[in-house]
C-alpha cells in the first residue's frame, strides 16, 4: 500500500503534462494537496463485518462472548476498539503485547472471510460519488491520495479489496501505526509529505463521517471534510464545525474546487 517508488514512477509519467499547466516552475517544486480518506462509512459499508471478525477473534483468543452492540465503534481505531470490547466483558486485564499480537492476527483470519461473506451477500457498498472522486483526484496530478483509519493497515487492505477500491492509495496512517486518532492522521500526514517529496505540501485534507474524524483531523492540522455518508446526519457533523459538511461525495467537480482552494459555501 506505501509503494511509494512505483507510484512516484506513476506520478512523473502521469504529472507532468497537468503540471506544465497548472503550475509554472519546475515539476519538482509544484506544491501538492493530500486528500486522505477514512474509510468506513466514508469510502464504503461492509454491513457489520468488522465488528462480527472482532466478536469472533476475541471469542477465540480469549474465550469469552461479546455483544457486538455492546461499544460504538465509530471512528475509533482498532487498538481502542479491542480495548473497549475487553473492558465491557471485565477481562482488559488480559490484553497485553503477546494477547493483542494473538488477537489482531486471529481478527485479520476472520476479517477476510467476514468480508467476503458479506461481498458474496450483496452488503459491501461503494458509498455515492466515491469512484468518481477517486478517478478525478487520481488524474489530478496536484493531488496524493492516501488512507487515514482507525483499520490496521492489513485490515484496510482487506476491505478495500472486496469493495475493489484498492489501487488508488498509496500511502497513509492506520490503527496499526497509533491507536490515538490523532497520532494516526500525522502519520498519514507525514508519509504523504515524504511520498510527494521533493514536492511541498500546500494542504492536507481529511474525509470522514465520524465527530472524531472532525476532532482529531482539525488536532492534526488538517482541513477536515465530513460527510453524512455513515451513522451521523449533517446537523451533528456540522455541530463538530468541520471545514466543510456534504451529504455525500457525488459533488464531484464542488470538492475538487474547494480543494483547490474554492469557496466552501459553493457547497453548501
Ligand atoms: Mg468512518
């Protein structure tokens, strides 16, 4: 997912024409935009898998019966998730580096079949506008796309792939890096610098459907974009006071300009 020799390869067969457009002096120094992507309930919907692969890893490594409903696992990070599930069932104190190492290797076994139970099912979901986001950011060469999630970044792998997003991203922050929030989108953030070097960073922005992708992406430095693609209506998100608030990613050619440094309120 972090090939970034083969994309910088991509990038100068592919910039180089939009970039002697866009911007007037030397390719190497043309500034980039990072647009960072959350993935669950922003990018997709996996109709519950995750959830069921946790149940049933922390069923195995641990020998005790969870309740899938019993934590909200929205925009929080792996890590924390598997933290809350033990604490719920009184067994936190298990959770060590050798019980956690077990756990996320037994989750990731169950996360692929979970996942493709549920694409067999019908229940993976590409969310509204999200491929042709993609496709437009992707031969924009002012943008990197990269991921910014709470999913260990074999997790993410897996769900991308059944949902055939994966090949867009090329760098990013996961719960695998930082079960902080926070600490995962500055790596993100700071993969995406070295992946685009020498190019500079102009603006990192963040898509998320969760009031802590808001918190934490604003924490990190990022313009944060939310979207009312998973559980949170506009009304809540904007309560969050993101940058920008959409319904969902179908206004393709508004978010490319308020990207490019466009008036928010072309979008509202
Ligand atoms: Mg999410």
């Amino acid at each position: 997912m972090r090939d970034t020799t083969a994309e910088a390869g991509r990038g100068a067969e592919t910039a180089k024409p939009g970039l002697s457009r866009a911007c007037p002096r030397a390719y190497t120094h043309c500034p980039m935009r990072l647009a960072l992507f959350d993935i669950d309930g922003t990018l997709m919907q996996a109709g519950g898998a995750g959830m069921r692969a946790f149940v049933r890893a922390i069923g195995e490594v641990f020998d005790v019966t969870v309740d899938r409903k019993a934590i909200n696992p929205d925009g929080k990070t792996d890590p924390l998730i598997a933290r809350e599930f033990l604490a719920h069932c009184g067994e936190e104190h298990r959770l060590n580096e050798v019980s956690g190492a077990a756990l996320f290797s037994a989750y990731l076994i169950a996360l692929e079949d979970e996942m493709e139970r549920a694409r067999a099912a019908g229940s993976v979901r590409v969310l509204p506008g999200v491929v042709e986001l993609l496709e437009a950011l992707s031969s924009s060469p002012e943008f990197a796309l990269g991921l910014v999630t709470g999913n260990l970044e074999r997790g993410a792998a897996i769900k991308l792939s059944k949902a055939g997003l994966d090949g867009y991203f090329h760098f990013g922050g996961f719960g695998s890096d930082s079960a902080d929030r926070t600490g995962l989108i500055r790596e993100g953030i700071g993969r995406g610098a070295r992946h685009v070097a020498p190019r500079p960073v102009e603006a990192a922005f963040v898509f998320g459907d969760t009031p802590l992708d808001v918190s934490h992406g604003r924490a990190a430095g990022a313009t944060v974009i939310a979207v009312a693609s998973g559980r949170y209506s506009r009304a809540e998100l904007d309560a969050c006071n993101p940058d920008l608030v959409l319904p969902d990613l179908t206004a393709v050619g508004p978010i490319l300009s308020f990207l490019r440094g466009g008036l928010p309120g072309s979008l509202r």
